[in-house]
C-alpha cells in the first residue's frame, strides 16, 4: 500500500471519527476518493496548463493531452495502479 492511500484513510478515519474504526478501515474509501479525481476538469487542465513549462492553453491539443496523461499516471500510482 503507498502512502497517498494511506494519508487519505488516515484523513477520512480523523474526519468522520466513528467508534471503533481504524485508519486502516478507510482504505476502500480513499481508494474510492483518489479515484474520482482520475478524469481531469476543464479547471484542473486549465491550472496544469498555466503551469507547464510549454505554458499557453488551448483546449484539445498534444499540451492538454499530455496533461492528462500525466495526471492520471499520477492518480494511478496514488491507487497502487502503476
């Protein structure tokens, strides 16, 4: 298991705080959050755009298609998907 699964169980067991619960219960949770976050946003590709060294955004180009790329790379080694 990788550490980004592991902080995000630990955040959602200190969030919702039920009796008798450990970290280690919310790694189907946080597995499940991490996932939604795999397909980009308008926003998020936006961001990733202004800050990439090739910088200048145009919906539907190679720079938005690597963005993505690259996130959901990044996403999967969040899930242990590598």
């Amino acid at each position: 298991m990788n550490d980004m699964l592991k902080r995000v169980a630990r955040v959602l067991c200190d969030r919702i705080k039920h009796d008798g619960y450990i970290w280690y219960d919310y790694i189907p949770d946080a597995r499940a959050v991490i996932a939604a976050m795999r397909d980009c946003t308008p926003e998020m590709l936006d961001a990733g755009s202004a800050a990439h060294p090739a910088g200048g955004y145009k919906r539907d180009t190679l720079l938005t298609d690597i963005i993505e790329c690259e996130w959901r790379a990044m996403v999967d080694a969040a899930l242990g998907q590598k």
